[in-house]
C-alpha cells in the first residue's frame, strides 16, 4: 500500500452508472404495500417493479379521453355493483 495517494483527478459522486433508475423515500399506506406485495409474490415479480409498473400505467393513460371499450367495462363494472 502507498503512503500517499494522489486524489487531485478524482470525481465526486457514484461510482456505479445508474440504469435509468433513481432511489427514492416514499411514504406509501401498509394496504396499498401489502396489495402490491400479495400480487408480487403470486405474479413472481418484485412489488416495487409492479408499483412502478402501475405508476408508468398511469401516466401514460392519465389526461387521455376514455375510449369506448373502457367505458363499456366501466358501465359494466359499475352496473353490476347493485
């Protein structure tokens, strides 16, 4: 081992690249978690990959007219509630 290293062309931050990934905190309630982690566990997928999934859903369907045939499985959900 060396007494002194040289650091003056060293860079601050992640060592690894990220994958298009980042790690954050959120505070999401134990029924929706334990949802996501029942349906992982059955699908043989990570919950916070079906969470993310969802998530992605959303975004790309949120703001966009409803089509006919998500309003006829609406109506028929809905309907069959009585």
């Amino acid at each position: 081992m060396k007494k002194e290293y040289d650091f003056s062309k060293g860079k601050r931050g992640a060592v690894i690249k990220t994958r298009g990934k980042t790690r954050i905190t959120i505070h999401l309630d134990n029924d929706v978690i334990d949802a996501f982690r029942a349906k992982g566990e059955k699908a043989g997928r990570g919950y916070q990959t079906l969470i993310n999934d969802a998530l992605r859903q959303h975004l790309t369907t949120a703001g966009k007219p409803v089509d006919t045939k998500s309003l006829r499985r609406i109506l028929r959900e809905e309907l069959g509630k009585t």
